[in-house]
C-alpha cells in the first residue's frame, strides 16, 4: 500500500526495518570501496616487485633493477622505481644506454697556475686557499690591466 506522497520501495525497506540510506552517502562509500580497491591492487604488486627482488637480489641495486625491468615485463619502471626508492631518470638513461664514463685521464692542470700557487704559499705558508687566491688574482690584475675579472685565474 503506497501513499500519497510516499517514495514506492519505503513500505518494503520500513517493513523489514533496514535502515534507509541516502543516495549520495551510497554513491560516497562506493567511491571509497573503489579506491580501498585500487590502493589493495598498488599493494599486492608492490609486494610481488619485493618478493622477486628478494629472490634476485645479491648484487647491487642497479642489477636488480636491470634484472626486474627485463626479465618478464610485468612491472612498470615507474612502479619498480617508487617501489626500490630509486630515480626513474637515472635507470631509463642506463636502459638506454645514453650514460657514459668519462674515459682517460683528468686533464693536467696548468702548470703556470701551479708554479704561481707554490711561490705564493712558500711566501706566506699559513694562508689559506682564499687568500691564495686574492693574491694571484690582485698580481693578475696588476701585470695585466684587460684580464678577464669574472673567470678563475
């Protein structure tokens, strides 16, 4: 028996005695369910990447993580990398192979600097490195008026 004024589906909800709950609340804890759901799923893959690299690890991180990224593909490197705690710019350059070492020696430093370094510390052996340097630069600027100011010696 429906009344006037009275929504249909109230007599059957009062007549059981469930608590009626309205839409927007309903619509709320479904989004809520929804996100529980989508932070489980973050987790369980979160703990899959650490139980394979539990059974990889042994060496350095930067082979686990070569060994992880490659093996299967499962995972993402955005994942894989939050996951570890490491720069995901530093294992996409490794993966594409773009860092590189630089190879030979340093350069020699310059041998006048040098030379001047150790005439002005046998000068005055306590000074320090700045010091040092407001010597060379005041002598440089002295001999030779047009040096450049804003450079190292």
């Amino acid at each position: 028996m429906a009344q006037a004024g009275v929504p249909r589906g109230t007599d059957e909800t009062t007549a059981a005695e469930e608590e009626v709950v309205p839409a927007s609340e309903y619509r709320a804890l479904q989004a809520q369910v929804k996100e529980l759901q989508r932070l489980l799923g973050k987790k369980t893959m979160e703990s899959e990447i650490l139980k394979e690299a539990l059974e990889i690890a042994g060496g350095p991180k930067k082979h686990l993580l070569r060994a992880l990224l490659s093996s299967k593909g499962d995972f993402g490197m955005k994942t894989v990398c939050q996951t570890l705690g490491v720069a995901r710019s530093n294992i996409a350059a490794r993966a594409a192979g773009s860092l590189s070492r630089a190879k030979g020696r340093p350069p020699l430093p310059d041998r006048e600097l040098v030379e001047e370094i150790k005439a002005v510390i046998a000068d005055t052996p306590t000074y320090g490195y700045r010091r040092v340097h407001a010597i060379l630069r005041r002598i440089t600027m002295t001999s030779n008026p047009s040096a450049n100011t804003s450079g190292v010696i």
